[in-house]
C-alpha cells in the first residue's frame, strides 16, 4: 500500500502540470473581439473593459510615440485612410515573435493596403530595441505614449493588437496570437483590404 501511493501522487501531479500547461496555452490562443454593433453583445467578453470604455474618445493616431531605433517622437496621423494595426509587445514573448511574422507576412500580401507598428507599454529602450530586432519585423517599433497608456490602462498580456480603422477609430482588440489566415479573410471583408 505504501508502494501506491508515492505513484498516486507522482501521477496527481502531473496530471496537475498538464492541466496548468493546457490553461496557459489556451490563454494565449487567439481571439477576436470586435467593437460593431452587430457584434458587441458576443464579444464584450473578449473586449477589455478599459479599451471597451474609450472606443470613441481616444485620439488613437494623434499620440506621440518614440520610436525604437530613431528616438524620435512620432503621431500616426498620417496612418488616416487606411487600417491600422497597432501590435503590443515586450521583451522574452514568444506569442509577440508569431504575431509580428504574421504581421510581416501580412504587409508582404498587402504593402500599400495598411499600417502597421509594433507599441511597447514600458521597459528599457535598449531591452526592447534589442526585442524588436530578434523579432525582425517589418514595420517599426516603438515605446508608446505614456499618456496613451495611462488611458487604456495595464494591459492583460502579450501581444494585444488594435486594430484601428480608416478615420482613426479603434475598430476591434486581438487577444494573443491571431494566424494570417484568420485575420487576412476579416480585414478583406470588414475594409475592402485590396492584396497582391
């Protein structure tokens, strides 16, 4: 008897450890939550609370952010007319890495069709200039506004994109990593995204 139960144990625990992965694998699994109104009352569950509160008031393109490699400070006004992606990363995020070759992949398919930027919320510039090299992306990287952070508030997790529509309104949230052949097939039919 004394036999089964260190196994008993032994197989409790991981039993235990495969759930906890499987929870922490389902957490970064992609959502989409999307802010039309035919669509709010199903994906308010999916939606932050602080971005789903300042859909329409944030100046979303108007805010200066610095930009990783250049320092300088930029707006994305000039980003008005077309979609914008605004992807959130941070240093050591294997999901943000997925996310920005998804992303790079995208621009690829569609180079004159949206603008995208990848948004840290905090940290060392040097730690996250040197993130967003490892990550190679292909469109540029910057230390967001704190103004604009203090608004939304602490995001949940790693990578939240925004996607932000041609008038410069915050259109829906993706939670965690979203494949291309997810997302592409949306922003044809929700903007008329126009590829290859």
């Amino acid at each position: 008897m004394n036999n089964t139960r260190p196994n008993t144990l032994s197989l409790c625990v991981a039993l235990l450890t495969s759930l906890l992965c499987i929870m922490s694998q389902s957490a970064y699994s992609s959502t989409l939550a999307t802010h039309s109104t035919e669509s709010r009352s199903a994906t308010s569950a999916n939606t932050d609370p602080n971005v789903d509160h300042l859909v329409n008031t944030l100046p979303w393109l108007a805010y200066q952010h610095e930009h990783l490699v250049t320092h300088q400070q930029e707006h994305f006004q000039d980003f008005e007319g077309k979609p914008s992606l605004f992807m959130f990363f941070e240093p050591e995020c294997p999901w943000c890495a997925k996310q920005g070759k998804a992303f790079n992949q995208l621009l690829a398919q569609c180079p004159n069709a949206i603008n995208i930027a990848a948004l840290a919320s905090h940290g060392n510039k040097t730690v996250l200039r040197k993130a967003a090299w490892k990550m190679k992306l292909h469109f540029p990287a910057y230390l967001a506004s704190q103004t604009m952070m203090l608004s939304i508030g602490p995001l949940p997790a790693t990578p939240i994109t925004l996607i932000i529509d041609e008038k410069g309104q915050l259109h829906s949230v993706l939670r965690g990593y979203v494949k291309l052949a997810q997302l592409l097939p949306k922003l044809k039919q929700e903007f008329g995204l126009k590829c290859g």
